[in-house]
C-alpha cells in the first residue's frame, strides 16, 4: 500500500529555523491510527520552494530545539 496523503493528518507541528535550513517537528497521525512523531529537515530553493532534506546530524543547538519542541508538542497531546 503507497502513502496517500490524504489520509496523513497533521495533529500539531513546530518549526525550527535555522541559517539556511529550518527543521520541522511534527505529530501525526495516518489513517486515523497511533500518533507519530516526525523529525524533517528543509531548506527553500531559489523559487522559494520547500525542499526536503536529510536529517542527518543536529548540532547541539538543534538539539536542544527539538528536545524542547518534543516537550512541548508532547505535553500538550497526551497520548490516547
């Protein structure tokens, strides 16, 4: 079965930007099943378009973003 993006529900997210790329947090939930977390890296293209990036490695900074994030988005959505 492909992704269908339609079923994909995005239940709350908080960016993180940085020099040249920005780090997305997510919690999401696919065909109304178990809540997920999702880490996604992006930079913008000359157009100004969204780019997906590899995540990679996170610098101590980003780190501490996405821990705090994380805490965040996770006591504001207790798990079911």
């Amino acid at each position: 079965m492909a992704f269908d993006a339609s079923l994909n529900k995005v239940l709350d997210s908080e960016v993180i930007e940085g020099d040249t790329t920005s780090i997305e947090v997510s919690l999401n939930s696919y065909n109304e099943g178990a809540p997920k977390i999702q880490l996604s890296r992006f930079s913008t293209d000359e157009e100004g378009e969204r780019r997906y990036r590899k995540l990679g490695r996170l610098s101590y900074q980003e780190a501490e973003e996405v821990f705090d994030a994380l805490g965040r988005i996770l006591s504001e959505n207790p798990a079911s």
